[in-house]
C-alpha cells in the first residue's frame, strides 16, 4: 500500500508537470483537418519523443549538477521559479490562437509537440531536481515507471484526441489547462519554499 501510494503521488506529479491537458489542445489546434489515422501516429511519435526525451533528463540530469557546481536547493529554486512561470503562462495563454500547421504533421512530433509544449523548461528543471533525488534502484524504478506511466497517459489523450474533443468540447479542455496550470503554480510554490527552507536551514 505504501509503495503504491507513493507511485500514485509520483505519476501526479509528473502527470501535472507536463501540462496534458495544454498539450492536448495545442495537438487539436496544430492537426485541424488532418486524417484521424495521421493523428493517432503522430500522438505514438510524440509519445515515444517524450519518453526518450524525459528518461534522459530524469537520470542523467544530476550530472549536470556535478558539471557546472550547482547546488540541489539552488536548482529547485531556479526550477521552481521556471515551472511558476509556466504556470502563469498556462492559465493566460489564449489557445486557440495557436495557429493551424500545414505541412507533413508528423515531423512536428519531436519539435514543437514534445519539446518545448511537452517538455518544457519547467518541466526539465522539475525532472533535474526528482532525478537528483534518487539514490536506490527501488527509487529508480519507482520513479522511471511513474514516469512512463504519466507519459503514456498523456499520449492516450493526444491519441483519444478526437474523441475527447467530441466529448466535452474545445471550451472544457481549455477549461482543464487552466486547472492545471494552478497545479502547476502550487508545484512550483513547494519547489521554491523546499529550496529556501534547505538553502537557510
């Protein structure tokens, strides 16, 4: 029960930190008119971009850390700060802005829908600051399957994209993003007081 409540909390987390429901509208708004069939490659190619891109950070990213002589606590300050500025940017952000693409969407999948829409820099910095975090192979493996876990749930939305437009309408996602960009906003707030809290004890 304890391992799976900490699953749990861990694929939330990551679930809120890569904006699923932003990232579902901006797929609407980016395959406007393209075949259902190219849609739903383009959301497993999106997925797949996700998932290589966010493994890489969320385990190698401490590195980073050692390289460059930055501290845990500065960092999720930074992080935290970056990841409120999403947030900000998330609950402004007018969507249907975003302008139809029309060129092959299939070669959209790593750039611009899986970096930066996906994982952006809040989300980079928030992945840096779990994977610093892990010191055992339970830990590992509780935070990579989180982690793919979070991602395929966000690519069943861009593959159900469609379906779930037709069921509660371009308004109720719009709707969903801004929930989760106050998520986001409070993520970022724990980031920035744990950083401060470690930085003074």
């Amino acid at each position: 029960m304890i391992h799976l409540s900490a699953f749990f909390a861990i694929y939330v987390k990551f679930f809120f930190i890569m904006t699923p429901f932003f990232v579902t509208t901006i797929f609407l708004s980016m395959t406007k008119g393209v075949e259902e069939s190219d849609k739903k490659r383009l959301a497993m190619k999106v997925t797949l971009a996700i998932s290589v891109t966010c493994l890489i950070i969320l385990f190698f990213g401490k590195y980073l850390f050692e390289l460059f002589g930055i501290t845990l606590d500065a960092f999720r300050i930074g992080a935290g700060a970056l990841l409120f500025l999403t947030a900000v940017d998330l609950v402004q952000k007018e969507i249907n802005d975003i302008p139809t693409c029309k060129a092959d969407i299939l070669k959209h999948a790593v750039v611009p829908l899986a970096i930066p829409v996906t994982v952006g820099p809040g989300t980079v910095g928030a992945l840096m600051v779990m994977g610093a975090d892990i010191d055992t192979l339970h830990d590992m493996l509780l935070g990579s399957s989180a982690l793919l876990s979070a991602i395929v749930s966000i690519g069943l939305l861009l593959y159900l994209s469609g379906h779930i437009e037709k069921l509660i309408g371009r308004t109720g996602l719009i709707v969903l993003s801004k929930v989760t960009g106050l998520v986001l906003a409070a993520l970022a707030a724990q980031l920035i007081f744990t950083g401060i809290k470690n930085f003074l004890a």
